[in-house]
C-alpha cells in the first residue's frame, strides 16, 4: 500500500491561555444549576462573521480547540437549526452581520455601552428569544483582540462552571479513530513468508573497516541484502508499497552489470537513485537520506492586517485590500504571525522544497486596481552549538533553551527536566527549542510531567516490528554508539535485544509485531501558559515534545514548521556484508489520528514567524498583551527598548513591591517607574542572564 504526501493545509493559529478569574455569575448573569449549564458543552454553539471567527481561532489556543460547533454568518440572520442552543455571539454592532443581529438583541442603553467601549471588554447575556430556558452572551469590543478576549473571557467562565474542561477542548491532533485507519494500520504490519538470516549474519562487526572496492558479484549480493533488510527489518515496507521495492531491485541489479567493480560510494548513490520514492527521514543509506523539507517561505516586507474590509495593508501612503493571491483566494497564503512589537498581524507564505516563483497580490486601492509581486525568503538558519541547556530572562520573561535530547548530555538534560516543577504555579515560560534535532524522548516527558504532575503519552497509533532482523538491528545501534560515543549507558539495552533475537533464533518467541497502540489523547490541566519557539531543524523527539505538550492545556507554538521526522522511528543499524554501507532503518511506525502524513513537512505552528525572530517576537507580545491575558493591563518593564539580555544588571532593591512575583522560582521584577528592570537572582547565578536596564 502506498500513501500518498498530500499537501498540508496550514494550520491556522492562536496565542493566549489563562485561566480567568471571572466567575460564571459575574461572567453570565446567571446562578449555578440554571439551565445554562446543563449539558453546556454539547449545546453551545459560538456564532461569528468570517474575520471575527479566524482572528479568534488563529489567535486563542482555547477558541482554536474548542469541541463546540463555530457557526460562521454570512448573512444578519441565525438559522434555524442554532436558535434553539444557548449561543456565544462574537462581534460588534458595527460589524458585518452579526451587528445587526447584536442591534436586534440589545436595549438602546446596551447598545450604547457596546459602542462607547473603546479599551475593554464587553460580556453580555440575554434571554434566547427564539428558545425558553436558553441563552445569548455577546462578546464584544473595539477591535478584534477585545473580542477575542471577551469570547474567551465567557468561556473560560461556562467551563468552570460545567467541568470537566475535556468536555469543552480538545488536544491539538485528536480525532476518532475510525475503520479506514485500522484497515490503514493492519495493511502496514506486513508479514514475510521466508525465513529470517542466522543471526551471526545479521550482528555487525562495528570495528571491520570497508573495502574500497568490490566486485559486481559482491555489490549483487549486497543489494540482495539490503532489500532482505527492508522486507524483514524496515517499519516502512509496507507503507511505500512492497512492490515499489521489488521494481528498484530489479532496476539495481541490472544497473549493476554496466561495471566489473564497485566503490562503496558510487554503490550508495545507485541505491539512493533507484529508492526515491521513500519518503523517510530516520532511513539512511551510507551518506544518502530519504526526506526533503518543506521549507516555510514568507515575507518580512508587509504587515497585513484583519480588518472587516478584508486583509489589508499599506504601501507608499496608500491603503490597498486584497481580492486574491495568484488569482485565487488569499486565506491560504496568509498566516496568522506577529511583528518586532508583538502586534498580531498576517505574513505572506507557503511550504516548499524549492525557491517558489514569487506571489502576484492583487488589491483594490485608493486609486483604483494594483497588483504587488511579493518574492518570498527562507530562514538562514542559524548554528545553535553551545550549551545544551540554559535558563535566563528575556524581557522579564523566563526562557528555558534546549538544544537537543542526546543521552549524552543526560547531566543538563537532568537539570532541565526538573525547571518544570518549579514553573508548576508561574504564570509563564518561553521554552526555545529551535535546533533541537531529537534523541531521546525521555528528557521532554519529564519535563511535562514535572510541570503537570501527568505522564503526556505518544500521540501516535503505533506499532513496532519484533522480528529477528529487527531486533539484531537495533542491537547493532546500541553497539555502534557504544563503539563510537563510549555511551556505556546502552549496555543493558543490547543485551536486552540480544536475548530476545536469540529467543527467536531458537523458536522461543514468534517474530511478528508489537501490538497496536491506539493513544486516547486526553486533555492534561495546567495553568502555566507555555510558548514554545520551533525551527525546521527540530527533528524526531524535539518533534516528540511538541506533539506530546500538544495534549497540555495553554501551550502555543511559535516559528516555523519542524523537519517532519515524524512516521518511523527507534533507528536499527546494519552493515551490508561487502561493501560495509552503513544502513539505517527505523523499525516502528506512528501515524497521526487524523490520518494525515506530516513526514518532511513537519508540525505547523501556531503563529509562523521567521525562525531568528520568533524568541523576541514572543517576548514582545507578552510584554504587549497580545498574549497571555494574566499580563493584559501591566507593563512588564520601564520600556520596550532592546530585545537582548545582557549579562551583569543590577538587582532589584525593592523585591517585595515587584509588580510579579517569582521569588520563589529566583527571580523578580521592579516596579514601573523605578528607571531599571532588572532580573534579581536568588542563589541561582550560574543559571540565569541577568536583564539590563531597558530605559
């Protein structure tokens, strides 16, 4: 069975997440056990225009995830299938269709509150005239974060009331798990019919050094080998289709007759050409891998703004909407992003391997029709060699940097997993996880359980294949590593895998595999909003931590899509017997719940900023209130000047009037007006940049 790449719908996105500290009654209007709150979740419907509907969803983790249905207006009219549920009406009395709703619903006094409100929100709710017992809440304000605002504001409020909050949101890649999917997962645990090689054949001498030579006899039997490792050994056989292999094998084979001899390296590359169609990024052959990014390419030229008009932005002094992007709809090229100051805007992009032709625009102005050709970049993506692990102030904001997962870092590993803890009852943290290109998931686990008290379980349906190439090949892994790293660490793992090779070796234990596991994906509390920055080189367990945080509650992700080391994994290792090639094959698959193949493409983000911005970005939008809303209403410093911290400020003389307090987790803030922010440490200098005077 072969599955096909489709073309990953950007994902549209979000940033904020706290709980308020509004009650239902204050919220509502209302007294607990009152209809309202009855079966709200399946009940409640959330009604909206086209702009106010996506600036809520791209910029709130919760209105994003909500189970509820979104019921989008394109007329000043709500059906008749809604009238009948309690509804959450986002808009303003000015605003496409649902103001003349709102206009119907209010008194004149009502009416007039909504309009004159310019810098705060607006909750209202009314009787339900179309149904007894049912209610309307509007949620309003000037601009689309003051509604947004308000929306969640009224939400947050319904759920505390009519918990659990798993009945109201859903973890980011939840979806049912349906028929077509096992039918999918059943097709992909393929069989063999053969028998397995000795296993003195299949155990690699990792110390044999190879060949430059060999003969054609030798490369045929080293080709007959590697595709005896992919029918036996690899978790991928079956997904790119059994028969595409048998077809390279041929062409392989005949290929090699053009030569007497063969270089290890002139032998990588024919295998390499003939096994395109493998779409893998953990599957290596000698030098050669098997995946291409999709790169995220995006301009950095023009802020584009949601407005009721339309996307719009300005040029030379004029104001221009957009009608269409190369003769189509714009939507899909806009996505939903933040500039230098943190304000919400929308960035021109796409995902490709290659340099795309650049975007036409076409806009209506002041002065009539124009057209913009847009040429897009891509991130010169930084070196991100140093530590593995630093924790320090930006801004105000605490950061937490890792920069991989590696055993071999396990000490500052150990350091990070327990920072969760102490982050359990702050208000947030920015956790920066560009170039983290994988190892062991382990380290991200604990990290989320130490700032959750819960264990975020793999989000993927997997299984494992348990044969004995399989296992002869990761024990193989276990061994290189030992050989090449000294990571005595993995000693008790290659024995481990040797014992059950060997079980089946003496029919002991029937090959086969792992039984599948379907992930359940539940919702896990917590009230510490998380915004974690990504890059395209986040790879394999990095992307581990984003998918398993996916299921945490106020977490947001910022950058751009990681690499897409998604489908296969836990590497197994093989020498071919002549040319001493190594190969590298994962011997497990996951696939994602809804159905969809990410590998290469990688994991979107919530908000897509250009990866060398993205930590700075974040920390401007906290600082400016565009997120989280616990910040709403405070400034976080004397001023917002400077993006970098500097190292030796000077403390805080006044820790206990700090407008935050952090003294506990070690540091804290001075008042507004004091002419210095600074970070003040507690015992913790070796761990921290301290933050200079920003004024």
């Amino acid at each position: 069975m072969r599955f096909q790449f489709r073309t990953l719908i950007f994902l549209t996105a979000l940033l904020v997440g706290f709980a308020s500290s509004a009650t239902p009654s204050a919220a509502a209007g209302l007294e607990a056990g009152h209809p309202w709150f009855s079966n709200q979740a399946q009940e409640t419907v959330i009604v909206a225009n086209a702009m106010d509907a996506r600036f809520a969803r791209d910029y709130s983790t919760l209105l994003k995830h909500l189970r509820l249905e979104w019921l989008t207006l394109d007329k000043a009219e709500i059906p008749e299938w809604a009238r009948g549920m309690n509804l959450v009406l986002i808009g303003h009395p000015d605003a496409p269709y649902t103001g003349e709703v709102i206009r119907t619903l209010l008194a004149p006094e009502e009416l007039d509150e909504l309009l004159a409100a310019q810098d705060h929100t607006i909750k209202l709710t009314k009787d339900n005239p179309w149904a007894q017992e049912r209610r309307i809440t509007i949620c309003s304000g000037s601009d689309f974060i003051l509604r947004r605002d308000a929306a969640e504001q009224a939400l947050r409020a319904m759920i505390a009331e009519a918990p659990p909050a798993s009945e109201w949101i859903q973890s980011v890649y939840n979806a049912p798990i349906d028929d077509n999917l096992r039918r999918a997962v059943d097709e992909l645990r393929y069989a063999w019919e053969n028998n397995e090689l000795p296993l003195e054949d299949l155990i690699m001498d990792v110390e044999s050094a190879p060949p430059r030579r060999i003969t054609v006899e030798q490369a045929v039997e080293d080709v007959e080998r590697i595709f005896y490792l992919f029918s036996h050994g690899y978790s991928g056989y079956a997904f790119f289709d059994a028969r595409a292999f048998e077809e390279a094998q041929a062409r392989i084979l005949q290929a090699l007759l053009s030569r007497s001899s063969w270089s290890s390296d002139a032998l990588s590359d024919l295998l390499s050409e003939n096994l395109g169609f493998i779409e893998d990024c953990h599957t290596r052959i000698g030098e050669h891998r098997f995946s291409s990014h999709r790169d995220f390419w995006y301009d950095t030229q023009l802020s584009i703004l949601l407005r009721y008009e339309g996307y719009q932005f300005e040029s030379g002094g004029q104001r221009y909407t957009i009608h269409s992007i190369n003769g189509a709809d714009p939507a899909p090229y806009l996505l939903p992003s933040l500039n230098r100051e943190g304000e919400p805007i929308y960035r021109l992009g796409l995902l490709s391997q290659e340099q795309p032709a650049p975007l036409t625009i076409s806009t209506d102005g002041d002065e009539g029709e124009r057209s913009f050709r847009v040429k897009l970049r891509r991130s010169d993506l930084r070196d991100t060699s140093g530590d593995v692990f630093r924790e320090y102030v930006l801004g105000g904001i605490p950061v937490l940097r890792v920069r991989g997962f590696g055993d071999s870092d396990a000490e500052s590993l150990r350091e990070f997993a327990m920072t969760g803890a102490e982050y359990r009852d702050q208000s947030v943290v920015v956790l920066d996880v560009r170039g983290n290109g994988g190892g062991n998931e382990h380290w991200p686990i604990s990290w989320i359980q130490s700032l959750t008290g819960r264990r975020a379980e793999s989000i993927f349906v997997s299984s494992e294949l348990e044969s004995k190439t399989s296992l002869a090949g990761r024990l193989n892994a276990f061994s290189y590593w030992i050989h090449e790293y000294d990571m005595e660490l993995y000693r008790d793992d290659l024995e481990q895998h040797l014992r059950l090779a060997e079980s089946i070796e003496d029919g002991v234990r029937l090959p086969g595999w792992s039984g599948t596991r379907y992930p359940t994906l539940p919702l896990i509390p917590n009230d510490t909003t998380v915004i974690l920055v990504a890059d395209g080189r986040v790879a394999s367990a990095g992307e581990g931590l984003i998918m398993r945080i996916s299921q945490v509650e106020n977490v947001t992700v910022v950058g751009e899509n990681s690499m897409g080391c998604l489908t296969f994994g836990n590497i197994s290792t093989h020498k071919l017997p002549n040319s001493g090639l190594m190969v590298w094959l994962p011997i497990n698959f996951g696939l994602f719940p809804d159905q969809e193949v990410r590998e290469s493409v990688g994991l979107a983000p919530d908000l897509w900023v250009p990866a060398d911005d993205a930590l700075n970005y974040t920390v401007a939008a906290l600082r400016r209130g565009t997120a989280p809303a616990r910040f709403r209403g405070e400034r976080l410093l004397d001023s917002g000047k400077g993006q970098e911290p500097v190292a030796g400020a000077r403390s805080c003389r006044v820790a206990a009037d700090c407008r935050l307090h952090h003294h506990r987790r070690g540091f804290c803030l001075r008042q507004p007006g004091e002419g210095l922010a600074a970070a003040c440490i507690r015992g913790r200098l070796d761990r921290h940049r301290l933050v200079s005077d920003w004024s």
